[in-house]
C-alpha cells in the first residue's frame, strides 16, 4: 500500500523550524529558502499585520485567510470555505473581521476568538462561524510555527498512531455500490459510506446522476449557472436502502464498516423506521437522519433503534450540540470545525462530549479547504474521544493551489511532523483560478414542493 497524501501534497514550500541554542530558527516559505530568527524577544512584540482573503477555484471554490505577522516569513493559513456562499464569508473577512485584528498578538488565540464570537452581538450563523474558523486555523498554524512544534502536540500530544478514516462509495445499481465499497476496501479503506440510486427518482444524493435534459414535476428549466434540481420521495427511499445495506452485508461479510448519509432528508417518524430497518446490518452510523430543525425528533429514533446516530453537518452554533451530547441523542459529533468557529471551540465539543461516551467525527467532504481538513486530523490525534474522520481526495490542480496535508495509508489518516497545520497557499497560482458562481442543488417532491437536500 502506497502513502497516499488526503490533501495537496506538494511540500517543498512548507515552513520548517529546528532549535538551536534554545533558540527557535523558522525557515519561511519561499523559493528563497530564507533562514528567519524568531527570539523570545520577538515574541513578546509579534503583531498581525495584515489577513489576506484568497478566492480561487482550482476545481472548485475555496475561501483561505493568511494572517501575516510583524516577523517576516510568518503567517498562518486557514480555510473559511462556506459552499454556495464562498463570496458573503470573504465580504466577512475583509470588511468586518480584518481591521479589528491588525495589531494583534496572534499568540492569542482564546482572546481574540472570544472577541470575533461576541463583538457582532449578533452570533453565530454559519457565515460568521466560518469566517471566524479561518481566522482561528491561521491563528494555530502561526503558534504551532512558533513553537516548532504540529498543532496535535500543542492539543496535548498524540493519544493514538493513526486516524480511522472513511471514504465514499455509490452506484446506480446495487451492484455497481458494491463494486464501489470493494475498491475502496482494496485500496486500504476499513470504513465505506455506501449511497445508491433511488429507483424512479432524479439525482439521488451521493450519486452521480443529474439529468438535466428534460423538466419534472415542479422543476424549472435548468440554467448552467443555477443550482441543479433532485426529485426526492421517502417512500422509494425507505424501500429501497435497507435491501442495499442487506446485498452488502451478504456480499462483503462483517469485514468493513459501512456508513449511510440520510442528509437530513427524513422526518423522526420515517428516520426511526429506518434506523430500525438497517439495525440487523449493523451501520457503523446512520448520518444526518433529521434535519436541524427536528433535532428533537431524535429522541423517536432512539426509542426505535440501537443504530448509531451522527448530526451536525449544518449545525453551525456550538451551543446547538449541548442538549445533543448531554441527552446523548447523537453518538458521533458530525460538525464541520470549518462552519462551527475552528479548532478553538470543536476541542471545547469534543472536551465535553468525552464525558458523555460521544465520539467525534467531523466533517471532511471536498468543499471544505486542506487547511481544514489538517485541521481536523490533529484534533483527532489528541482527543480521547474521536470515532472516525471523512476523507476525500483532491485533485492535481487544488494540490499544486494548496499543498501540504494529511497522509493517507492502510486506512488511516495522520499528519507530518512540520510546525503548524501543515498546509500552505500559493498565491500567486491561487490568481490563475478565480471564482466562478456555483451553488449546491435543490430537491423538490414529485408533486413540485420544496423538500431539504
């Protein structure tokens, strides 16, 4: 098995810092290879002198802040990609967010996110929670380069080798999904969500399908630059998932752990029915079964089944996990800790869904930055609690924008011992993708009304 890199690969232009004569020497990035001497003294003076937004599209879009400080070839990256509304977290950043931190210690961590989460009065949101979670991972990358040290040790060190890590698998078939889930067992996987086609349904989510070439029922013509439309029924769905789980099982054995996004598609009534029907398959958790709003609903599917719970892909405040975690409704914390404020407050979450048996599993799809999904991989390392972390590869063209990032091999994930995050930004090459409009589609019922995605 070879070591497959999750993220941007590309290393040459990491920082990279040694002691000497306890002294920290950082070798910036750069071509230049330039050798930059950071004493205490200049510590004890470092400011935040400028916060770069960067909007580029290698592929697709990403939002990224480099937070640039007083000591030259310092600065932090950190992601702030929101999908769909990637331009309303920039406009964040650089008009609202920006001007209060230059001329800040960025040693600060824990004080400036409190001020980033308060100031506004208005909290929270998952523009705001976003933009502040850029902030916060640049923040980390620049104390984890000043200590010499990766971020997990600043988290409190390693609490295990490796990080368990799952991929995805779909099909317009039963058989196609099975295929699927075999081939990332092949390549090292240990863990596969697994989604299908939805017999007689259009675009079924984590699927490949979009016809686009005919309208249905409630459906507008579509325009290239529009969000797609998918045609979604409970009934065809309730049906069919539970024969794949069934076909899966019998074809592939108890060997692998299998995952099934709901994506916040069903009510608690029809969740509850199918955690109950999946129960004798065994998922290794059932994501997203209700949408945030019917988070109650939860407390029906718990009544109804033992299969595992995850929620909070959309979840963006912190404070909407508490009653989750202590009523123990969910048993893996499924947040993004790009759309919930950063690493400052999911290690928060994860600190207090440890004492309640809820294990962690944030998420980690291809719309969110390297910088993020760095980001997640060192929490995971440090904390007691972590369950699973989401993986996905990234193209050529997004590693070369991006490089640095965690490792892959014999299905686990891990990081590279450099100071920081471990990721980077090129700028310069950044400019050659710019932003092109996109959004994440539509799902209408077949009778034309608005249904959740």
């Amino acid at each position: 098995m070879k070591t497959q890199k999750a993220n941007p690969i590309r290393r040459g232009q990491k920082p990279r810092a040694r002691k000497k004569d306890n002294v920290l020497v950082m070798q910036a990035a750069g071509d230049d290879k330039k050798i930059q001497t950071v004493t205490t003294r200049l510590r004890s003076s470092l400011k935040i002198t400028d916060v770069r937004v960067i909007v580029t599209c290698p592929d697709r879009n990403y939002v990224l802040v480099k937070v640039l400080t007083s000591e030259p070839g310092l600065y932090g990256v950190g992601d702030a990609t929101l999908n769909g509304r990637e331009l309303a977290v920039a406009a964040t950043l650089e008009k609202h967010i920006a001007p209060m931190l230059i001329g800040r210690d960025p040693q600060q961590v824990e004080d400036i996110w409190q001020c980033l989460y308060r100031a506004p009065y208005w909290r929270a949101g998952p523009v705001q929670m976003t933009a502040l979670a850029g902030i916060d991972l640049a923040l980390w990358d620049i104390k984890g380069k000043l200590a010499g040290m990766p971020v997990y040790q600043l988290l409190g060190g390693r609490t295990r080798r490796g990080v368990l890590a799952y991929t995805h698998a779909t099909g317009n078939n039963f058989d196609e999904t099975e295929d699927a889930v075999r081939r990332a067992m092949e390549y090292g996987f240990k863990a596969v969500r697994a989604q299908v086609a939805i017999p007689g349904l259009e675009g079924t989510y984590g699927t490949s399908l979009r016809k686009t070439s005919e309208e249905t029922a409630g459906r507008v013509d579509q325009q290239a630059d529009l969000p797609t439309t998918e045609v979604f029924e409970p009934g065809p769905y309730l049906r069919t998932i539970p024969k794949l789980f069934e076909h899966l099982r019998l074809k592939l054995g108890d060997e692998v752990e299998l995952l099934h996004d709901v994506h916040q598609k069903l009510s608690p009534l029809e969740a509850a029915r199918l955690a109950h029907d999946l129960e004798p398959y065994r998922l290794f958790f059932l994501e997203d079964p209700v949408p945030p709003e019917a988070k109650d609903g939860l407390r029906l599917i718990r009544q109804r089944s033992a299969t595992p719970i995850a929620m909070g892909e959309i979840i963006h405040s912190p404070l909407d996990f508490v009653p989750l975690i202590t009523e123990r409704l969910i048993d893996y914390l499924r947040c993004a800790v790009t759309h919930i404020g950063g690493l400052t407050v999911a290690r928060k979450l994860a600190s207090l869904a440890e004492f309640y048996q809820v294990k962690t599993a944030w998420h980690g799809p291809a719309d969110v930055a390297p910088p993020a999904h760095a980001a997640s991989v060192h929490l995971d390392l440090a904390i007691q609690n972590f369950g699973i972390q989401e993986l996905v590869f990234f193209p050529d063209v997004a590693r070369e924008v991006i490089p640095g990032g965690p490792l892959f091999q014999g299905g686990y994930m891990d990081v590279e011992d450099s100071p920081g995050l471990g990721t980077d930004v090129d700028e310069e090459l950044a400019r050659k993708y710019p932003y092109r409009r996109s959004y994440l589609p539509l799902a209408r019922r077949k009778d034309g009304s608005v249904h959740d995605w």
